[in-house]
C-alpha cells in the first residue's frame, strides 16, 4: 500500500526536513487550489509586531475549518505551509474509500484486524460499545504490516457528514496525525511525530502550565542559528518566552514554548500568553515548531480568522492577574535543562526515521500505528492520517470505571476472560 523511497530523500534542512524546497512544494500545488476550493493564501504577519511570517489559507466551503494557518522563517515557508494544511484537511472531508458498517466485535468474529477502540481517545462522558455497528475504514498498520480497520471518526473530518449520529461521536475527531507532504514517507514521518507530541502534551500539561523547573530549557543552550533568529525577534518586539522540554519516555524529542507581552505592551492592547508545541527527531526543528507555533497561535487571535475561536474565547483572556502570572513563570522559574544534552534521532531519510519512531513506540508497548492513505490519483499529493492506538490526544479520555467496563466487552468479543 505504502511505496518506498530512498533512503536518504532528505533534501532540504532550512529549519525542517522535507524532500524538497517550501518554494518548489508550493509552486508544484498552488494549481491545485481552484479545484480544492482554496481562494486565496493570505499575508498576516504585519497585525503583529514580531515579524516571523505567518500565513491563512482561506477556503470557505470547507466541510470543517474555512482557514488553515502556516507559519515558517521565511514567507515561502508560511504560505507552503499554510497551503497544504488546507490541502491535507480538504482529504480528510472527502474520503471516498470504502467503508464497514459493523460493530467491533462483529469485525473480530469476522476474522479482521482491528485496531483496539479501548486505546483511541474518546470525548469525556463518552461511551464507546464493542457491540455498537459504526462506520470503519480500513489502514495499514505499520507495525504488524498488515491491514487494520480504524473508526471512521478517527480519519474523517467531515463536521457534515449525514453519517455522524449520536453512536459516532464518541472518538476524538481531530487532525491529529493528519499530515500531507512532497513523498508518502514524508507525510508518514510528520503524521507520526504530531500524534507523539500530542500524547507528550497531554504528559506533560500540569508540568507546563507550572512552567517547573524540570523541564524549562536555559536558552543559552539553544545554539542553532534558525532558533536565535526566533528569540532575537520575540526578544526585539518585548516578548516573553519560555521553552520546555516535554520530551515524554519515548525520548522523540517535543518541546512547548510559551511566550507573553512584557507589562509594557499592555498599554495599548491585552493579549493572553500563547502556546506552541513541536516534535521531531531532530531537537532543533521540534524547539523551532515549538515557538513558530506558539507565534502563529498569537496572529490567528490577532486576526480572527478561525471559525473555531467565539467570543466567550477572546472575552475571557487577557486577564491582567493570569498574565501577571505568567511573567512570573518564564521570568522567576529557573531553567535546568541543557539543550545541548537532548539526544537528535533525526537521519538523512524519512524511511530511517519513520523506522526508528515506530521501534521506540513498539518497545514500549505501542503496537498499533495504523496509517490510512487519503491520496487521490487525480490531485496526487500524499496526504495520511496516521491513527496510533495508546496515544493520547488533546482531550479527556473516558472515566477509568467506563474504560474498563469497555475492555471487558472486548475480551468478551475475542473470546477471552473478562
């Protein structure tokens, strides 16, 4: 299902690694724009006063979000960026592969492969039954090799399918693990690295929101060039920062960055402190995510493009106390991690990387990475959803009592002792 590509299809390292230059990806596929109901790619990096680029690509009948943001170095970078999120999220609303409707248990009397709904992230108070017909579409798992079934809900994000009744809203639906790129490997190897950062995200919340000592990065240790060039700018427009090192027991290294108007900006406008978040097997890259991020989090709430932001959201940051509290946090929490120290994993090409990724989650017990290919013959850009049974994501997980009132169905189902 999944081709193969050389082993060393690395080409470009300008604070990423992608197989080609964010020029040439975008030149290759802003063609595609017009049948993909993209309109436009905007500049918004002049409403704020940091100047790292950051761009929105704007499509209206979107079937979730109409704007996808992208951030990056240099302005090629944030409208590549920009461009194929919004690509890769117009798949994820038009899957068109086959799909099961049947319950887990059917599937399993049935002899297929099934990824374990017991370990997929559910929405608080959910409830998700092992004898319930829900739709199913069918990935590869990555570990096994072979063919695995996945909930629909974790793929699709088609907010208007007909198809999504109250038994089918039970899984997170996100874009986690969505991920589009130049090669199939590539957007496997970057899916894969965003579901570990969300799980690490979910690890270390407490921890960041704390801003502890534990895991703040001294940022004189942050000797890459691309990254100095972050902090001399939020440094130059009177910016906060902090940087943390969320790297979870899987050691795929994933860093946070928060940064925060000094106390002298308020005076002619409030803004909340904001996050970003990143995951690489190269530390410099996932620090540079981390705090691309976390300015591009800033200027979609400058701009007020995402449909997903309401009011209640804006009237109720920018307290004076909260970010007087933050300050505190990056300002009077010492720092003890050293950068230099955090191991890179990172190699020449997305094959090595994506191999190195899955043996760490295998040895510590994570044995279903099941990744569906959402790719069209007829747009030919490769576009995955990786889904990755263990992992958390950004959302409450169902009580322990529900969880393990669920696991029981499922032993039942594969004939085992409840």
């Amino acid at each position: 299902m999944f081709a193969n590509h050389n082993a060393q299809d690395k080409t470009y390292f300008d604070g990423t690694h992608r197989a080609c230059s964010p020029e040439e990806t975008f030149n290759r596929n802003w063609p595609l724009a017009k049948q993909l109901g993209i309109t436009r790619v905007a500049d918004i990096t002049g409403l704020d006063t940091i100047g790292i680029p950051v761009c929105v690509a704007i499509r209206p009948n979107s079937r979730g979000l109409s704007t996808s943001q992208g951030k990056g170095l240099d302005l090629f970078s944030a409208k590549t960026s920009a461009l194929m999120e919004s690509i890769e999220s117009w798949h994820a609303e038009n899957i068109d592969l086959p799909l099961r409707h049947n319950s887990y248990a059917g599937l399993i009397n049935a002899g297929e492969q099934v990824v374990d709904i017991t370990s997929i992230s559910t929405y608080t108070d959910s409830y998700v039954s092992s004898t319930t017909p829900i739709y199913w579409v069918q990935g590869q798992d990555l570990i096994s090799r072979k063919p695995m079934w996945v909930p629909f809900d974790t793929v699709s994000t088609n907010f208007t399918w007909s198809g999504r009744g109250s038994t089918q809203a039970n899984f997170v639906i996100s874009t986690n693990g969505l991920s589009s790129g130049n090669t199939q490997q590539e957007a496997i190897a970057h899916a894969l690295a965003e579901a570990v950062e969300r799980d690490a995200i979910e690890l270390a919340r407490d921890a960041i929101r704390a801003g502890a000592t534990s895991i703040k990065v001294k940022p004189e240790t942050i000797n890459d060039a691309n990254c100095q060039k972050l902090f001399d700018a939020l440094a130059q427009a009177d910016i906060l920062y902090g940087v943390y090192n969320i790297t979870s027991d899987f050691k795929i290294p994933c860093f946070s960055c928060t940064i925060v108007d000094r106390e002298s900006q308020g005076r002619w406008r409030t803004l909340p402190a904001f996050s970003g978040y990143g995951c690489h097997p190269s530390p410099e890259v996932a620090v540079m995510r981390a705090v691309t991020e976390a300015i591009q989090s800033r200027l979609t709430h400058i701009s007020g493009s995402r449909d997903d932001i309401f009011w209640a959201e804006y009237s109720k940051l920018g307290n004076s106390d909260d970010l007087d509290q933050y300050r505190r946090i990056i300002e009077d929490i010492p720092a003890s991690v050293d950068f230099t120290k955090i191991e890179s994993i990172s190699s020449q090409g997305f094959n090595t990387d994506i191999q190195q990724m899955l043996d760490i989650l295998d040895n510590k017990g994570v044995s279903q990475v099941v990744v569906v290919d959402l790719s069209k013959p007829n747009i030919n850009v490769p576009v995955v959803k990786v889904v990755v049974a263990g992992l958390m994501s950004p959302s409450e997980k169902s009580g322990t009592k529900q969880v393990r009132a669920i696991k029981r169905e499922v032993n039942t189902a594969r004939g085992l002792t409840a």
